[in-house]
C-alpha cells in the first residue's frame, strides 16, 4: 500500500507486548513504512530525540509505579521536539478520556480506546492529517519558535478554514504566552471561554492572568478547573504558584499534594510540592517530594542537579530541627552527592557545589575538621573556573566559607575580580546595576540587571537582584513599574529552586516574595 496519507513513521509505546503486537499489526496494514515500539516513556523520549516521528500512539497506561503516556507528551514539549507537527494518540479508557482534556501546553491530538478497530483509526487518522496538513505552516513556525510568523498563519488561516477556528485559536493562545503577551493572550482565551468554556482556554486565562499579576482573577479560573476534576498540569501548577504569590502558602501547598496524588510520578508536579514544602519548612514532605523527584526524572529534560541539592539540604534542615540518626543523614547525602557528580559527570560547577553542601553537612554533624577539608576542595575548584563563572557563584561561596579559614582566600579571589573589567560580559552590567542601586536610581538599576539576566547570567544573585529592585519600586507611591517588568519579576523568581538556595539565598527569596505578596494584596 502506498504511504501517502499519513508519513511513513510511526512510534507504538506500550508496556504490554500482546497490545503492541495488535497495534503494530494495524498500523503495518495501514502503510507505515517504519513502525518503532518503546515500552516506557524514557525509551520512547529517546526515539524521538534521534528522529522526528509523523505518528505516536501511546498507551495511557504504562504500568504500576511508572510514568505514564501522557508524560511522554509533555516531555516531548518540554524538549522542543517537533512537538506540533507530530500526530500524538493516547490510547485510554473511553471512560477516563475526559479527565484528560486540560492541558493547554501538552494534549495529546486525540483519544483512542481498546478494543481496537482498524476502520476508526483509519478514520481517525485521516481526519487529523487533514487538518495538519492545513495548519502546516503554523505549526512548524511553532515548532522553530517563530511565534509572531505562527500567529500570521493562525489569523489567514482562520478565515480560509471556520472549522478550524477553534484548533488554530489554541495555537494563537501557544504563540501569545510564549512569546510574552500576556493581555492579548488573556482576551483571546477570556472570548473562547465566555463562548465555548474550552478547559484549555480556562487553563491559558488562568496563566495570562498570573503573569499579569491579577492573582485573584487567575485563582478564580483555575480552582474551575481542578473543582472540574481534570488532570492538567498546568492547571495545578500555575493554581498552586497564584496561590502561593498571593500569600497563601498553605492553601498552594494543600492544592499541589492533591495534584501530586493525580499524578505522582510527574516530576514537574514533584518539584513543585518540594520547593513549596521547603519554603514552609515541611521538611518531612519536601524530603518524599525530592526522593521522588531524582526517581522519576532520571534521564529526562527534567532531571537537574538543582534537586539532589533540594534534598540534601532538606534533610540537613530536618535533622537541624530534630536531631535524627546521624548516619542515616550522612549516607544519604553522601549517597545523592555521589550521584549528582556521577550523573552530571564533567560539570566543575556541579562538583563544587557538591564540596558545599558536603562542608556543610559536616559542620552540622560537628565534623568541623571534615567540613574544612570539603571546604578547601570546594575553593580549589572555584579557583579553576573562569572569571564570569566565579561571579556566578560568588554568594554560595561566600556564604560557605563565612566564618571560616577558607574566608581568607574567597576574599582574595574577589579582590583580583573587582580589579577586572569585561565591557561584554554579564557580570559588568550587574556591577552597574549595584551602582545604580547604591545611588538610588532604581530604575536604571532595574534596566541592567535584566540586561545582565537576559545576556545569559543564568545567575542567582542577578535574579534576586533584579526582583528586589523591581519590588521596592513598585511598593513607592506613584511607581510606574511597568506590566512587563512586573511579570518579568516574577517569572524569574519562578525559575529558582528554592529548596537548592544558600541558607541566606532562601531567606532572601522569602523576604521577597513576602513583599510581593503585601504588594499585592493591598493592591
């Protein structure tokens, strides 16, 4: 049979092999010229890293206490992975379809159920490759993240086909919050859910909303969705976050163990339950949260060495407050130090911070000859990075050797860095920035640390520098902090692992968002 209407490719992911083999019978018979098989979700995000696939059809289920099909569409995302232009199928039970309708970012395309039928799939697949074909243009702007080309197609395209309308709006509403404009985003979806009360445009209200700062309006929308019972993760996510932003830790972190009870082995949702734990100081379900976390994002997009620091230093704070068994303590950690250095193997930065949390954790159990050891490792490495790299760790490395013999030659080091000068680089316009600040020309200091951030500081010290600045601002009288600044704040402060931050880090942080938050609520 001749392959002419739906690729010639086609990923099967299912753990039970007697179901693989019916599919693979069908979609041989339907002209697939190569016909792959995964059976777990890392296997079959590993197929799609080495070639993009025109077809995926994917079970829901992919066994107990494992990912299951529905991640494999939003790590896919997550990784760019020609996500738009493909054909993705989750293969459910008819009766639970409907639970899966919520995720603006990652939804499958369409839903098939068992028993299979050979004509419904044909069917089915016909359909949808029609319409792919039509949105062609759209959706690989999309996936090469030409956002403003991506909407041009949508509005021609819109008009040429009505019955796509509602198909090509999600795609405008995609191309609208990535390319960060939030109030065109949040009047397309405010229409589509007044007109047709699509989950997905509730979903995509809800985070315009946020990134507006309009918290109430994005609890609102949001909470409709979860009371909904749907299973979207960026419903829980941006819930729990404008929860959160709004002064209610509690009530976010409550609405994230019920998320993580949907979907517990969603790394993302995981990671999410252990930064607000720790920001709580919950140290028993931050500690579960990133065990799991390190569990199910092993050799996925979302595996970072930000979590096994999460851990670690979460369960140096529970012993702190409980004085546990020292040599369960120091096995762990020393077991998940192990690993991020093996796992992350090549990575200076990685060791180093290691040699941190390890000097740390020693001087906790009262191993202070031990600590200074780690401590001494840690300079000697610091002293091989390069010079934006040692301002990139300047703080965790202060903070480190504060009190400690190890202070001497950390201020050395800075020493010789204050005489440098790099007109290009980064770290000259954060050393600007502070300028500004002690000047009191908040504005202008504001200007250069988001210059210093978007020049690729990947720096916590600038984000934190950044938000503050931005927040003090806007808590003066007749501030004219703009919409865009007040997102870009925090949306920063959302890339940061809270749980992986310097003890004085995290006080900062909590100040900050603190400060948000009464902002906010006198707003």
């Amino acid at each position: 049979m001749p392959n002419s209407r739906f690729g010639k490719s086609v990923l099967i992911i299912d753990y039970k092999l007697e179901e693989l083999s019916r599919l693979r019978s069908i979609v041989s018979g339907l002209g697939f010229e190569q016909v792959e098989a995964a059976s777990s979700v890392n296997m079959a995000v590993s197929y799609l890293r080495e070639q993009a696939f025109d077809v995926v059809l994917v079970a829901y289920d992919l066994g107990k206490a494992e990912k299951n099909g529905l991640q494999v569409v939003q790590e896919a995302f997550a990784e760019k992975l020609n996500v738009f232009q493909t054909l993705f199928l989750l293969i459910i039970d008819s009766a639970y379809s409907s639970l899966l309708v919520g995720s603006l970012e990652s939804a499958p395309d369409a839903y098939i159920s068992r028993p299979y039928d050979r004509a419904k799939i044909q069917n089915l697949l016909e359909k949808l490759q029609r319409i792919k074909k039509a949105v062609l243009r759209v959706e690989e702007s999309m996936d090469n993240a030409q956002w403003s080309r991506a909407l041009e197609y949508c509005a021609r395209l819109i008009d040429i086909y009505p019955g796509l309308k509602v198909y090509l709006e999600r795609l405008q509403g995609l191309c609208l919050l990535e390319s960060g404009s939030y109030q065109e985003a949040e009047v397309l979806f405010g229409r589509i859910v007044t007109s047709r009360k699509q989950v997905w445009a509730q979903v995509g209200q809800g985070m315009a909303f946020y990134y507006l700062g309009r918290h109430k309006e994005a609890i609102n929308i949001l909470q409709q969705v979860v009371d909904q019972q749907h299973i979207s993760v960026e419903a829980f996510s941006w819930l729990a976050r404008s929860l959160h932003v709004s002064g209610d830790l509690t009530q976010s972190i409550v609405l994230m163990r019920k998320a993580v009870l949907l979907q517990p082995y969603v790394p993302q949702l995981q990671s999410e339950m252990g930064n607000l734990a720790a920001s709580a100081e919950d140290w028993p379900l931050a500690i579960d949260a990133f065990r799991d976390v390190l569990k199910y994002s092993r050799y996925s997009v979302f595996q970072e060495p930000d979590h096994y620091f999460s851990l670690v230093r979460c369960l140096i704070a529970q012993y702190q407050v409980k004085n546990g068994n020292k040599e369960e303590l120091e096995l762990e950690a020393l077991r998940v130090m192990e690993s991020v250095i093996r796992d992350f193997v090549g990575d200076i930065t990685v060791k180093f911070r290691a040699h941190l949390v390890l000097a740390e954790l020693r001087s906790v159990l009262d191993f202070e000859v031990m600590a200074e050891a780690e401590l001494t490792q840690a300079v000697g490495l610091y002293e091989q990075f390069s010079a934006e790299d040692q301002w990139r760790w300047m703080d965790w490395m202060a903070d480190a050797a504060d009190g400690k013999p190890s202070m001497e030659t950390v201020k050395s080091i800075k020493g010789k860095l204050l005489q440098e000068v790099n007109a290009e680089s980064w770290v000259e316009l954060m050393r600007a920035g502070l300028q500004h600040y002690k000047k009191g020309d908040l504005e202008r200091a504001a200007e250069l640390f988001f210059q210093a951030d978007n020049a690729d500081a990947d720096c916590v010290s600038v984000i934190l520098n950044f938000a503050q600045v931005i927040i003090e601002r806007k808590s003066l009288a007749g501030n004219n902090v703009s919409q865009q600044q007040w997102a870009a704040c925090l949306a920063r402060l959302n890339r940061l692992h809270f749980g992986a931050l310097s003890v004085k880090q995290q006080k900062r942080y909590k100040t900050l968002m603190q400060r948000y938050s009464a902002i906010y609520t006198r707003s």
